[in-house]
C-alpha cells in the first residue's frame, strides 16, 4: 500500500499530480515483474505448440505429459521406437495383433529383448472390423495412434469419437499411402506429440541426408534414361495371385525416388492394386522387384526380415524367379531380380528401400553406396534392438543363363 504525508506548502492539485505519478511508477513496476515471471512460460510454449494439424487434416490437442500410449496397427512400433530409445514399449499400454501376425520375425526379434512385448494387450486381430471399442477405452489412453489407411481405425471410425471424448489425443500418421511426402510429417509430428522433438529432429536429418544423396545422382539423369520398374508385391502368396502392386504412391514412390519408372503407375487407377501377368510382360520391365512377409504353406515366397539368413532369402527369391511363365518377364529374363521386404511399404525405414533400390537401378553410379551401412547406422543411433537378418537380397543370374554368359 501507498502512504502520502501532506508536505507544508504542497497544493492540492501538485499532491494530486505526486499520488498519479507514484501509482504509475508502481503498476510499471508490477507489470514488468509480472512479464518477467511469464517469460520463460511463454518461451516453453513457444517450443511445445498446444495444438498440431495430424495428417488427417485435423487439428489435435498436444497433450501435457503422455504416459499411456494405444496404436492401431502394432506394426506402428517401428515409428515409436525411433522415438523411445532404449524402452521402445514403455509407453504402450495396447494395440491391434498384426504385427506378430503379418512380421512375425520383427515381433519375435522384440520378444527376445524384450519379453514383455508378449502381454501387451490387444484391441484387435489385423483387420479394422476386428477392434473392440470397449477393450480400446478401458485402457484409457493419454494419446491414440493411427494410420490414414491400413488395417486399423479409419477417420470416421466410430471409436475416435469415443476416444476423443473421454480426452484422448487421436492422431493419425501416413507411412503407407504417400511416404515421400508424408514420412518426415509424420514423425515431426509424432515427435510434438509425445514429446520426443529432439529424437524426432535426430532422425529427420538422418533421413534427409542420405536421401539427398541419392537425389543428387538421379535428378541428373533424363527420363529417357531410367530403367521401367515393376514391383511384385507380396509375391507368390497375395490372394489374387498376379500381380499385386504399388500405382501412384506406396512403393511405387520409392521407385520413383531411386530414378527408376514405376510400369503401374499408368495402369493403376489407385495407390495398390492388381495387374495382369500379359501387362506386365507387354511392359518390359528393366528391374523386378519382389516384396515378402509372410509365407503359405506349400507356396513360393520371399523370406527376408529380422532372424532370416542371407541363405534363406536367395533361395526363396530364386524359387520365386523360377515360377512357370515369369521368365518371360524381361527383367527376369535378363536376370535383374531382386528382393526386398514387404515391411518397407508402410514404415518410416523406407529411406533403405530408397537406397537398395537406387543401387539396383544404378549399380554404377552407386557404387560406393553402402546401404548396409545406413541399415546399420539406423539401429545403432535410433533402435533398442540389434540389426539382425537380411532386410532384401539380390540375386545372381539364373543357373541357365550364367552358364550360357560364361561360355
């Protein structure tokens, strides 16, 4: 409080103009301990936005301190792990069962570090109809993750709704749809979001300095130049039998990152679909690709993944290129076969994909590229568990015609 003693001689109207000026000087000073007080909160706020735009174009909330994380699709771990370092599951209090289902070798490579990754609780099979609504809140989440498109809760999926009702941040990522576009996105945005900024910018700039490398050497050559890719997904066991594959998006960017020209990206109306064994020949692709995951009994397929030996892959691929009729397949033919895992197709890992397949478009120019390197360099700096199996594998000219060349 403010006293004034009245000084002998002092008009009314100069104690008036002295009680003003002392009430100003102390609301300046009040203000400016005041601001002082809330700068380092505005400063804070400043680094941790409130709100975020999700890749579904809605605005979500950043929630203050996430401890309980959902995911829809398990397979979602391989953005959380980038994230977590070295307790990749200890946030996740539940998610859909298609990780142990469609990557079993990648679940299994987890359960040995970490065995608790076997009581996670499930909301789900593998398919978005298979989510329980019920087991999903009761596990009352701080954060729910999502894909834009895949096996797991979709946009208007009833349970975001529910979700977002009882405070759960909903936020939905893309790997699998547009990954060139919506990779680094996605995990700038998951970075905010469960508040892994640092780990989320670490990884970024790894991923934007080996993908400039290889943009670099393909932006110089023509389109004229580039070799006609096809790519083979889930090869010998997908459902409709041949061909299923990337158009306009998926892995097909992936081919077009790496230089080469995606032969579907004409024939298909949508991102995946299927195409004909009579298109693929009428294409004559330079380089094929096959993708794997899973396997059927008494069926070809390619083994690759985490805990599968280089052996076990070249034999499958060469299985796989020795199906009746897929030599007339041009790059088959000519022996420009190769394979990769079907994992890449939906995970923020792709940049390996990018690198294997630039290699395999351009060995020349990418010689000096080490793609086991970077695969190497990714579990080390970013992973919690050891960089173990054969991710892809190239294959060597079939039997006949490597007899045939060495005459």
């Amino acid at each position: 409080m403010l006293t004034f003693r009245l000084i002998p001689g002092l008009t009314r109207q100069a104690l008036r103009g002295a009680v003003l000026a002392a009430a100003a000087a102390a609301i300046s000073l009040t203000s400016a301990a005041a601001a002082e007080a809330a700068t380092p909160a505005v400063a804070q706020t400043a680094q941790a936005p409130l709100a975020v735009t999700d890749l579904a174009g809605r605005t979500i909330k950043v929630p203050a301190e996430p401890h309980r994380i959902l995911l829809g699709e398990s397979r979602l771990l391989s953005a959380v792990a980038l994230l977590e370092g070295q307790k990749p599951l200890a946030r996740i209090v539940g998610w859909q069962g298609d990780l142990p289902t469609m990557d079993p070798q990648t679940f299994e490579a987890y359960a040995q570090r970490f065995p608790e990754i076997r009581q996670i609780p499930l909301i789900g099979k593998a398919t978005e109809d298979s989510i329980s609504d019920e087991k999903a809140l009761a596990l009352k989440p701080d954060v729910a993750i999502f894909s834009v498109a895949g096996h797991g809760p979709s946009r208007y999926n009833a349970l975001v709704k529910q979700l977002e009702a009882t405070g759960t941040t909903v936020v939905f990522v893309d790997f699998r749809v547009h990954p060139m576009q919506n990779t680094l996105p996605s995990i700038k945005l998951l970075g905010e979001v469960l508040h892994r900024e640092k780990e989320a910018d670490a990884y970024i700039q790894f991923y934007q300095q080996h993908l400039a490398r290889v943009q670099q050497v393909v932006n110089a050559i023509p389109e004229s130049q580039r070799p006609k890719v096809f790519v083979d997904m889930l090869a010998g066991v997908w459902d409709a039998g041949c061909c299923h594959t990337a158009g306009k998006g998926n892995f097909g960017e992936f081919v077009d990152a790496a230089g080469g020209r995606n032969i579907a990206a004409g024939l298909l109306p949508g991102v995946l679909g299927d195409i004909s064994m009579e298109q693929v020949i009428a294409a004559q692709p330079d380089v094929y690709i096959a993708t794997g995951s899973r396997t059927k009994p008494g069926l070809a397929s390619l083994r690759v993944g985490a805990l599968t030996s280089e052996h076990d892959a070249d034999a499958s691929l060469a299985q796989l290129a020795a199906r009746p009729g897929f030599n007339a397949i041009k790059a088959i033919h000519d022996g420009r076969v190769h394979g990769i895992s079907h994992n890449y197709y939906d995970s923020p890992y792709n940049i390996v994909a990018i690198e294997a397949f630039a290699k395999w478009f351009y060995p020349q120019q990418f010689s000096t590229l080490d793609v086991h390197a970077t695969e190497r360099e990714l579990y080390r700096r970013f992973l919690a568990i050891p960089d173990t199996g054969t991710e892809w594998v190239d294959a060597p000219l079939p039997a006949a015609q490597a007899q045939q060349a060495a005459r």
